[in-house]
C-alpha cells in the first residue's frame, strides 16, 4: 500500500477537538490500529450528529469515511461511510451525496464477502443501510425523474443477503422490533417465522406488496385472538395495507385495512396500550375512506374509535401525541362536514364547537410532542377557527402562524414532511396578509411581509424536486391564486401554467383508475384557472386554450388513447395492432389475488411477480416500434400540441366555456381567428375572503333540483326554465349578438340553422346550452334553438378524435343493429327487475326501422350484452333502448343496463355494460350511435366533468363519431316520437350513394327536439335532454355565418392574438 496523504484533522466551528482525533493523530499511518481509529473518528461524529444536528458534525463523519475507504478495502468501511452519506444527504438534499452511496452500494452488492458480514453482524445498522441506501434513491431520484431505478434486481439481492443472517439472529430482532413475538411457543413458532420472512420487504412496489401479505396471510391463519403473536400480525398486516392504499389509492387496500383493523380490536390478550393502538388503526383508516367516500357513518366510527384510543393509552409520550392528533383530525371533519350544510356559523354552532375541540386535543398533542405533522395540524385548525368565528380572534391566526414557523424549522424533514409544512405555512401568512385591519381599511399601506413570506413558502414547495408532485401542483396552485389577487398577472399565468404541466406526473404516480381520478378529482378547475390567468395577463388565446387542453380528459386518455389511431393501425400494421391491445388488456387486467409464496428456506423458488409489470414494458416497447417502422405514425399516442388546435380551428366553428374563480370567458375560434368574449356580469364573487364561481353558483342549485326525481315534475320544469333564461341572458345572447347569429329564417341556399360546436368546461358540461331561451311569454325567437344548430365535444382531443373517424361516412355502410330491453311479460315481471325493461322497446324499434329505410336494421330484441359487443366493431348504426345507470363513486364505472347470456324471459339476468368496457372496444365502421337511455350525456361528479367519462363519450372512445344521448331521465313516452322523427329526417336527406353528412345527422337531431318543443315548450325536461355529440362537416358556407360581420368585430376589439380585457380594469355590468 502507497502512504497515503497525511489526515488533517478538520476544525469544529467552535475549536473542539474529540480525544479520538488526538489519539488518531498520534498514530502513524502505518501502525495496525490507525484506520480502525478514524473509523471509529467517522462513528462519534456521524452519533454526535444524531444530537446536534449540526452540518460540521456529519462533514466531518463522511470526511473520515472517506478517508477510510480511500485506503482500506473491505465492506465494513464501505458500510459506514454509507450511513454518513445518507444522513449527509437528508441534511440538505444534495444529491452528490446520495449518488456516491449509491456507487458504494453496488460495490458491496458485488463484494464476495457480504454473506460472511451480514451474518456475524449484530448491529441491526449495519444490516438496514444497504436498505436504507437504495429506499433513499428510489424516493428522490424516482420522484425528480433524473435517473431510472432498477429495482427488481435490488430486491432480489436484498432477499438473498437477508437470508445469509441466522435465523435465529433474524428471530432476535424480530423480537426486539415486536415484543408480542414470543420465540419459545411452538403453537407461534411457524406464524412467527412467516411474520418475520414478510418484514424484509420494504419498497412501495407491487410484487413486493402481494409478496409481503402473502406470508402475513399464512401467518394470520395460524393464531387466533387469544395468541400472544395475533397483535403484531394483525397491526403488520393493517400497516401494510394502509401503506398499500397510500401509494396506488385503491380502495379495496382500504376496505381490508379497516376489515383487519376491526379484527385486531378483538384480540383478548392486548394490553390497553395496545388496544388503543388497534382502535387508533380502526379510527384512521375510516378516517381515510370518509375522505375519499364522505360516508357519515366512516366518520362516526372515527371520532368514536379515537375517543376510545386516547382514553385507553395510559402514558403520556409520543405515541399518546399521535393519538391525541388523530382525535383532533377527527373532530375538525366533523366541522367541515356541519359546515357544509349549515347556512350561516355562529359562536354556538355545532360546527364550530367542534373545531373549538378538535384546537383543544391538537393543543394537548403539541404539549406532549412537538413535531411537524401535529404542528401543522394544529396551525390549519387555528386557522380554519379564525376564519370561522368571522376573524373577531386574533391571536388565532398569531397562534396558527407561529405554529407553523415552527414547524419549517424543525430539521431532518422528510420530503413527506416539507409539502404540508410550506403550504400550511404560506396559506396562513396570505390569509394574515389579506385579513389584517390596514388591508381592509387603507390598501396603499398595508404590510407586505407577509404576503412575500407566503409567496416565498409556496414557491419553494412548488420548485422543490424531491416533494411529491401532488404537493407541488398545489402549492403552485396557491401562489397563482395569491398572485392573481396581488394583480401580478403574469407570474400568476407562469405558476398556474408550470403547475398544470405537471398533472400528468402527479396522476401517473397512482396506476388504480379510482386512484386516478381521486387525484384529478382534486385538481379540479385547474386548467380553468390557468386559462383565466393567462388571458387576463395578455397571453394568445390560443396559448391559453392549449394550456387548458393539457388539464382535461386525462383520465379519458389513460383508459383509451389513440382508439382513432388504432382502427386505422389495424388496417396498415394488424400484426403490431394485435400485439398493441394484447398488451394493452394485460395492462388493463387486475392484479391476481392470489400470490405463489415463496418458503422462508428455500432459496431455489422465485417469487410472485405481477404479470401487469412485464406488459407494461413490452407495451412500451411496441409502441416505440409502431412510431418507427409503421408509416405516418410516429405521433402515435402523442398528446394535443398547439398547432393542433389552431388546425381543427381552421375547418371549424367551435365555442369555448371557461368559467374559474377568476373569471367567466367564450373563446370563440372560427377560421383561423379568435375571439374572447368575457362576460362581466358573470364575475366571481367572494364571501369571507373565499373566491366562488359565480356560474356555479347559481346553476348548481338549480341543477340539483332538477335532477331529483322525488322533486314534483311541474316544480322541476320551473327551475329548469329559470337554468334556460338564465343561460341565454347570460351566456348564448351576448354570444350570439356578437358574432351576429340571428333567428334563422330557411332559404333555399341555407335551409338549416347554422351550427355551432360547444366545448364546455366544468359547471357548463351539466347546463343545455342548447336549448337556452327566455319561454316565459311562449316566445321562441329569443332561444338558442331558433337562430344555432347546437353540438357538444368534450374536448379538443376529442374532436381531433372523432374528425378522423368522420372522414368518407358517406360511403362507410349501412349496417345498423337495434338493441332493445323489451320484455312481454313485463306487467308479470317482479317490481325489483321489471324496472331493467322497457314497455315502449317494440314500439320504438319498429318505428326506427321503418322510418330509417335505407338502414338494413338487425334486430336484438333481448340486449344481450355479449351479443352486443360482438356486433360494435362492425356496425354502421347503433340504436339502443334501454337504461342507464351513472356512479357517483366512480364515473367510468357508468353502464348500460343489459341482459347477460344466461338471462331468460322468466328470470333475467342483468349485465351492466361500463364506461370502460365500451371504451375499450374498437368500432372500425361506425357512423352513428343514438343512445335512448336516461342520463348518458350527464356527468355525475361536478370534480370530473372536464374528464369525459360519460357514457356517450365513451361510444366516441370506441370509433362513433356522432352520438346522440341525454343529459338527464328520458321519458319512456317521449323518445318513440324523438326516435321517428330523427330517422325521418336521416331518411330523406340522403345523397345519391345513400349516405349522410356529418351536419345531417346533428341537423336531424334539430329538427326532432323542435318537433317535440312545438308540443311541450313549458315542459323542458321532455324536449330538453338530449344533445348531439359529434363534428360537423368541412363543407360550411362562412358567408351564411355572418363571417365579415364577425372579422369586423374582432378586428375593432383588436382580439386577433392577444388576451381580453382584464376583468379587473373593466366596468361593471352586462356582458360585453
């Protein structure tokens, strides 16, 4: 060995030196005890650390570590430096730190005499850091997107080095870690060994999930509640599924959690201690699904399963914190879920007595234990209590902010840690900023410390790359939003937009579709905000459309994208489309439930592995061949850019809805202009310091009470005529008065009302737009109806979508399929199923037979659902007569009600036909489907709507250009009539090869619901429903459309590629 250059001894800041510095200076290189010494150099500091918390302590850990490992082979060192490296890392996030250990642990993973270390090892460090070494890269690394991990062979390693430790070394910190393990009973000895062999795996992945509960399962199945190892079995297994539902939010992880959770209250030999850790168990998991589900009942079982917790624990230590914390959680629901309902809060109310205790027991945790995740818990309850008592308390808000400051400095946070510390932190010195006397009293001099105190905290979260994205998006949110209020348009525009970018990451982390959209569900209205932003701050239009683009129909995406492009791969490339949607069903298949395991002590077997990880990666794999060797598909699967829109603009009229907290805009393209119509009179409201839209706040109670069926029909068609006037009033007259659309009077040259194609957003997906008028004086010129041909598309995805499949329907086919839910016997069918059927089918499938001649029609009078999907990918048009059924839990799980193959007309067998599966399919031919169901256009959570996961949309997914479907109830009476004259019209206006145009079929459509308006005008819920969902035809005469009049107008509001006017400069009133 060369002498290696000569240790200096680094100085402490404050001078001190350790007696094993002195010694080891005193040690000549060469001398046997020397890097023994600086070993032990490198331990006191890295230990000194742990206390102090100081920077030169864990410098100096890795300095001597170093050195050490410089000049002594072996993989103890190696270990050791590790642990300094690590905690060198967590100290300040710099990742060199973290990408050396990880190089030190390939090296060991390598080294031959790893079994030799780990099984003389007897301390549990040692062991834990190659563990702790790549947990820490999978997390940062993994979460940044800087760097691929591999982790299958990391944790094929991990079980082979772990198995090299004796088993009875194993068992003894087995028993350490759990002292219900109890090594001398023969009756635990087995369940025992399963517990432990399920403890080493420890990364959030899936084949390590089903591998871990695999062994708890087996485990479980050899104790009983009077076992002394049932308590440490039954809390792993909870722990496990909890972290589970964490990492995917699937809710079934969920519902066994709080299944096991009830379980383990029963043991018979638990302590109170331990019993409260149970009832704790119980309490925060039902805590969790009342977040997810808002079940009262989950909430009761809570607060009742805390209460109980923290009355049982008998010490006051940090477990008792937690305890304490989770009660406080608790009762701060129960808060939030009384103030929803309640009108107006008072001091007595019961809403807030309920956050007056839950402040109490987050106080008394805090006293215990002062750590982030109850500092910040307390802090948003002050918060909330100061906003509550209408900001009379003060020192809430004082108490909520110092609190908070807290919090931010406690060291060694964990990423998990620092996204809820620097939101609550930034949200509460806004709220002090906006809430403070000289804001509300005198703007000019007010105190802007606090403002940029939370701007800064809000930023700093939302730029950090190792917080997880869902935390970053909403503290990017947030800032926006203080952003916009400050009139800092354009950093407003910058954060909003960089936030919306990172969606996609944020929702692709969970791969359970409920995940999903629980995490899309709570970034509603975000694209909408972002578009707001950006055209206040003078942006192009179109720049702003896209940016909204990028924040909707994610989830329709992820559960069919590209289903235009693949009917068109089928006919280049079948081969590559085959081995496509193989894959793509293996991917969308579920997990298996039930897992191989592996024996503790055999080492030949390999262990379960989920088939849906190998699909992923050969899907991926077929996708890049198909972008390289197939031609005119190296964009296959690629997202919405910029210039897509401004080319689906070119052919197209298309009207644009956003409405946000801070504004309400019609974005109006028309070939290759656009224009920005803000509706003043439609601008957001606040109350108490809280932006509110002020289109949903108007129509969503007037939607609700439309939708209730226990509602009187005439007291419903009451609101809905008031939801009509004040859609044309406010939305579609100034729309139609700018663009000079008039009452249509039919001419030879343009016999038909001029079409316009509606995107609407959020609250406007639920408002029929359509059929908006003032009726009270039975005047029909004054409606959306006399001077438009309405349609709707959920999005400019959409639209590039079905444009493709509507290219050549003219000479696509006439096939058509009529499914039917006729029953003969339905007068004799039980009350609980002769609500699956309908007793007008036959007469409606008659009527579109005959009225459709040039349609070979097929009957299937009993709508078998196999039968049904064996026939989509072939038909041309698609009649269905049934019921639908919307699910409010998850939206994608909405269905068509059919019968199933094994149904008879005696007892029939329902067979619900999803979202999902329809989407799913691929419909090569298709034209038309005219859905005469209840509800396939309406979507049933207001968080959704901008996701198109409505059953006609589906239909669209699946290679149906034009749907026809409801908003809400189709009467039974009505759709016959609807049906006939539709078909009429279709029938007559065929060209000479017999086919129909796309403005055909939205034209029928026209004229049947003005068929049906003639008859019923003061009955909207019968005429009203039902929309066309498709594209229109290139074919336009923009002379008929007022297209001078309308250049004229943008060109004098000088709209042509810049934003509107901002709403805050401008003058109160009508919409302009």
């Amino acid at each position: 060995m060369s002498e290696p250059t000569q240790l200096s001894s680094p100085e402490a800041p404050d001078g001190g030196r350790c007696s094993l510095v002195a010694e080891l200076n005193r040690l000549p290189w060469t001398h046997p005890e020397h890097f023994a010494t600086a070993s032990k150099c490198g331990i006191f500091f890295r230990e000194r650390y742990e206390s102090t918390g100081k920077l030169h302590d864990i410098a100096r850990a890795v300095y001597y570590g170093r050195y050490v490992v410089a000049h002594k082979d072996g993989t103890l060192p190696k270990i050791q430096l590790m642990l300094s490296l690590n905690k060198r890392f967590t100290h300040d996030h710099n990742e060199i730190f973290l990408h050396e250990s990880m190089s030190l642990l390939n090296d060991v993973y390598d080294a031959g005499d790893l079994r030799k270390v780990l099984s003389h090892a007897g301390d549990a460090k040692l062991v834990m850091c190659l563990a702790q070494t790549q947990k820490l890269h999978y997390f940062y690394m993994g979460s940044s997107k800087k760097a691929p991990v591999d982790l299958d062979s990391r944790l094929s390693a991990d079980r082979e080095h772990h198995s090299a430790m004796p088993f009875e070394v194993r068992l003894s910190r087995a028993k350490d870690i759990s002292p219900g393990v109890d090594v001398n009973s023969p009756d635990a000895k087995r369940a025992d060994r399963l517990w432990l062999w399920s403890q080493q795996y420890k990364v959030e992945d899936e084949e390590d999930f089903h591998s871990s509960l695999g062994y708890l399962m087996e485990a479980e199945k050899l104790v009983d509640i009077y076992c002394p190892s049932f308590c440490h079995i039954y809390h792993s297994i909870v722990g496990l599924l909890r972290e589970s539902y964490l990492s995917t939010l699937k809710l079934e992880r969920l519902d066994q959690a709080i299944a096991y959770a009830q379980k383990a209250t029963e043991a018979k030999v638990a302590s109170p201690a331990q019993r409260a850790i149970f009832l704790s168990d119980l309490g925060l998991h039902c805590k969790l699904r009342y977040d997810r589900k808002a079940r009262p009942q989950d909430l009761e079982t809570a607060l009742s399963a805390h209460r109980e917790a923290v009355r049982l624990y008998p010490t006051r230590d940090s477990s008792k914190a937690v305890l304490l914390d989770q009660l406080s959680n608790s009762l701060h629901s129960c808060y939030l879920s009384t103030r929803k309902s309640a009108m107006w809060l008072k001091s007595h109310d019961p809403a807030i007595e309920h956050l007056k205790e839950a402040v109490l027991y987050g106080r008394e945790s805090v006293e215990i234990e002062r750590k982030s995740f109850n500092l910040v818990n307390l802090a948003q309850k002050l918060d909330q209590l100061f906003d509550a008592t209408g900001d009379i308390e003060e020192e809430y808000i004082n108490e909520a902010a110092d609190l908070a400051s807290e919090a931010a400095k406690l060291k060694d946070l964990s990423p998990d840690e620092q996204g809820p510390v620097l939101q609550t932190l930034g949200r509460i010195f806004a709220r002090k900023y906006h809430k403070s006397p000289s804001y509300i009293l005198l703007q000019k001099d007010r105190d802007s410390s606090d403002i940029e105190f939370a701007l800064q905290a809000l930023l700093m979260c939302a730029k950090s790359p190792v917080i997880q994205p869902l935390e970053r998006i909403r503290a990017a949110r947030a800032a926006g939003v203080i952003l916009y209020d400050l009139r800092r348009y354009e950093d407003a525009w910058d954060c909003l937009r960089e936030a919306v970018q990172n969606i996609p990451s944020a929702s692709a982390v969970h791969f359970d579709r409920e995940g999903q959209q629980y995490i899309i569900s709570q970034l509603s209205g975000l694209g909408s905000e972002a578009c707001s932003a950006g055209l206040t701050a003078g942006a192009p239009p179109l720049k702003a459309l896209f940016v909204l683009e990028q924040a909707r129909g994610i989830l329709t995406t992820n559960l069919r994208g590209g289903s235009g492009e693949l009917a068109d791969l089928k006919c280049k490339a079948p081969n590559l489309y085959e081995e496509f949607r193989n894959f793509q069903q293996q991917v969308m298949r579920p997990s298996e439930q039930q897992v191989q395991l592996v024996d503790p002590l055999d080492l030949s077997q390999k262990p379960w592995t989920d088939p849906r990880m190998r699909a992923i990666e050969k899907l991926d794999g077929v996708v890049k061949l198909i972008r390289e060797t197939v031609p005119g598909f190296c964009d296959f699967l690629t997202t919405l850019e910029p210039h897509h829109i401004t080319e689906l603009s070119d052919e197209d009229y298309i009207t644009v809805l956003n409405t946000s907290i801070f504004r309400t805009d019609a974005i109006v393209l028309k070939r290759g202009l656009v224009d920005v119509i803000p509706f003043y009179g439609l601008l957001p409201i606040s109350i108490n310091g809280h932006r509110s839209q002020m289109v949903e706040r108007i129509a969503k109670p007037l939607l609700k009470s439309i939708h209730n069926q226990r509602i009187e029909p005439h007291v419903r068609n009451h609101y809905l005529t008031r939801l009509l006037k004040f859609a044309w009033d406010s939305i579609v007259a100034p729309i139609c008065s700018r663009l000079g659309l008039k009452e249509h009077n039919p001419t030879p040259d343009c016999p038909f009302a001029p079409r316009v194609l509606w995107i609407p957003t959020g609250i406007f997906a639920q408002i029929p737009l359509h059929a908006a008028g003032d009726y009270s004086s039975g005047n029909l010129t004054d409606s959306a109806t006399a001077r438009m041909t309405s349609s709707y598309i959920a999005s400019f995805r959409m639209l590039q979508h079905v444009r493709s499949r509507s290219r050549g329907i003219q000479t696509a086919g006439n096939k058509g399929v009529v499914v039917s839910t006729a029953s003969k016997s339905w007068a004799s069918l039980p009350k609980g199923i002769r609500k699956y059927f309908l007793p007008s089918a036959d007469v409606e499938a008659a009527g579109v037979t005959d009225a459709a001649r040039f349609i070979q029609w097929v009957q299937m009078p009993r709508a078998v659902k196999a039968q049904l999907l064996d026939v989509l990918p072939s038909c041309n048009y698609l009649h269905v007569d049934s019921h639908a059924e919307t699910d409010a839990d998850d939206p994608s799980r909405s269905h068509l009600i059919l019968l199933d193959e094994t149904s008879t007309e005696s007892e029939p067998v329902i067979a619900r036909l999803s979202v999902k599966e329809i989407s799913s399919t691929v419909a090569d031919k298709s034209i038309l489907a005219f859905l005469a169901a209840c509800s396939t256009a309406y979507g049933s959570v207001l968080e959704l709507l901008d996701e198109g996961l409505q059953i006609g949309n589906a239909f669209q997914l699946a290679g149906f250009p034009h749907v026809i479907a409801s908003l809400w109830r189709a009467y039974d009476f009505v759709c016959p009539t609807l049906a006939r004259e539709f078909y009429q019209f279709l029938n007559n206006h065929t060209d000479e090869h017999g086919g129909i145009g796309n403005d055909t079929i939205a034209w029928a459509l026209h004229h049947a619901v003005s068929t049906l308006k003639e008859e019923y005008l003061d009955e909207p819920l019968i005429w009203a429903p039902f929309i066309h969902l498709g594209p229109m035809s290139k074919e336009v005469d923009w002379a008929e459309w007022g297209m001078n009049e309308f250049r004229k107008e943008i060109l004098s509001s000088k709209a042509v590629g810049g934003g509107a006017a901002r709403p805050g400069d401008a003058a109160d009133g009508g919409a302009a």
